[in-house]
C-alpha cells in the first residue's frame, strides 16, 4: 500500500501492538475522526482514518465508485495493519460499521472488536437530515450552528451538479443491500462490538437499538440523548469518548 491514499490520516506510535482504523460513512471522510484520534495518542495507540474511493472529490468522482470498491478497501487495510500490528480494532460511522461488520466474513480482514457509531442497520430518514447533506455538497449550508458545523465537517463531496446525483443510484441500492445483510448476518457475527447511536438520529431509527438488544444482548449499546447522526453535543461527546476508552480497555484486558 505504499504510496496509496489508503491511510488520509495516522498517527503510528512506536511500540504500539494495537492499532485503531477508522472508516467512514457514505459521502463522510476521516476528518470527523480527529478527536478520538488525538485521545488514542494520549493512550500510545496507533491509529489510521481511511479514505474510501471516490470520496474527498466532486459529484463525478463519487459517482464512479462502487461498494465492492469500498468493501475490499476497508479489507486491504485490515489486511495491511494486521502485517505491522498484533491487534487491529476498526471504529466506523454510520456505513463504515457496517463494512467493519462486513469485513468479518474475511477471516484474514476480521478485525479484533468493532466501535460503531451511527449503525444504519434500521434506517429512518428524515427530511432534514437529506436537506443538510445536499446543502453541504453544494455548497449553500451556512455554519451557523454547531450542528450545520459538523455536517460540514463530516461531509467530503464537493462541486456538486444536481445531474450527477442521478448516477448515485447504485451507491444507495448498494447501501441499502448492506444493511439488510448485516441486519441478516448479526445472530452469526464473531466479533466483540460496542454500538453509540443517538435518540436524534436523522438516518438512522431507533429500531436498531431494540434489535441489537433482542438479537445480540452482549454487544454493549449506548444512546446519546442529545445528539444527531453527525452532530454531538459536549456531554455527548464525553460519553462517546468514556465508551470508547472502556470498550478498547475491556479488549485488550483478554489479551494478557
């Protein structure tokens, strides 16, 4: 992978046996990742946020990428860190858990526990969630709240043409195609994994939490009270980051 825009961001920590990687949502990139990544050096963890294909671009650039395209990146980079590190722990927003999920059917990409935030397994879409997104990708989102902030943030899609959004069509079907296979391979899935979704979700439904809890009761799930799929208010982020912190310390205790 050298020379490969396969790690956008990291941090490696020498001597470190664990390393974190974190892998975006769909039209997401790894900036919204910074702060757990800064609290992992603190911890002499390495870390790595990816950047899937066709993001960080334009419309066009998007519309050329594929799932599988995405799919077999997130494995390459399991893969990859797996060779330098004993211990590889992979952190994803919304259809990044989901590919961290999915990576688990490759014995050689399976990664040792899963941190997911915002895990579209039961969506629930709601107008103003879509109505920030477009306006962020386009341009016309003003951050004048904290909220409209972190959209932007999270955001990576540029320079977008209303005609090119025609040619996402398949990204979505994909999508949604993912959600119903990792609703489907749950009761199977051999992988410890903590879940943080939020009561004000705007893709995601609250009907994740009833079915994480009724089909995998030893996955720990937190709700934050206060907070959206990418806005978190300053509690919320401080819960985010004590279930984090407790999740990798619960992991690593088993490998002593």
């Amino acid at each position: 992978m050298e020379g490969s825009r396969q790690c956008h961001i990291s941090s490696h920590i020498p001597g470190a046996k664990l390393l974190v990687l974190f892998v975006h949502g769909i039209l997401e990139g790894p900036e919204q990742f910074r702060p757990l990544m800064k609290l992992l050096e603190t911890q002499g963890i390495s870390s790595a946020a990816l950047l899937l294909p066709g993001h960080g671009s334009d419309g066009a650039a998007f519309a050329g990428s594929r799932m599988r395209q995405w799919q077999e990146y997130t494995e390459a980079a399991v893969i990859h860190f797996k060779k330098q590190y004993p211990h590889v722990i992979i952190v994803g927003h919304s259809m990044g858990g989901l590919l961290a999920m999915q990576a688990c059917q490759n014995p050689l990409a399976a990664p040792d526990g899963i941190f997911a935030l915002g895990l579209p397994l039961c969506l629930g879409v709601r107008y103003k969630g879509v109505e920030e997104v477009c306006r962020a990708f386009t341009g016309t989102l003003a951050p004048e709240h904290e909220s409209a902030r972190a959209v932007l943030r999270t955001c990576s899609i540029s320079h977008v043409r209303l005609y090119q959004c025609v040619g996402w069509g398949p990204q979505y079907a994909a999508l949604l195609g993912l959600c119903r296979r990792m609703r489907q391979m749950l009761p199977k899935l051999n992988c410890r994994m903590c879940v943080v979704l939020s009561a004000d979700d705007e893709f995601v439904s609250l009907k994740t939490v009833s079915l994480l809890r009724r089909v995998r009761p030893d996955f720990q799930v937190t709700v934050l009270p206060d907070s959206g799929h990418f806005y978190l208010s300053g509690k919320d982020k401080k819960v985010v980051e004590r279930c984090f912190l407790s999740f990798l310390s619960k992991i690593q205790s088993g490998w002593k």
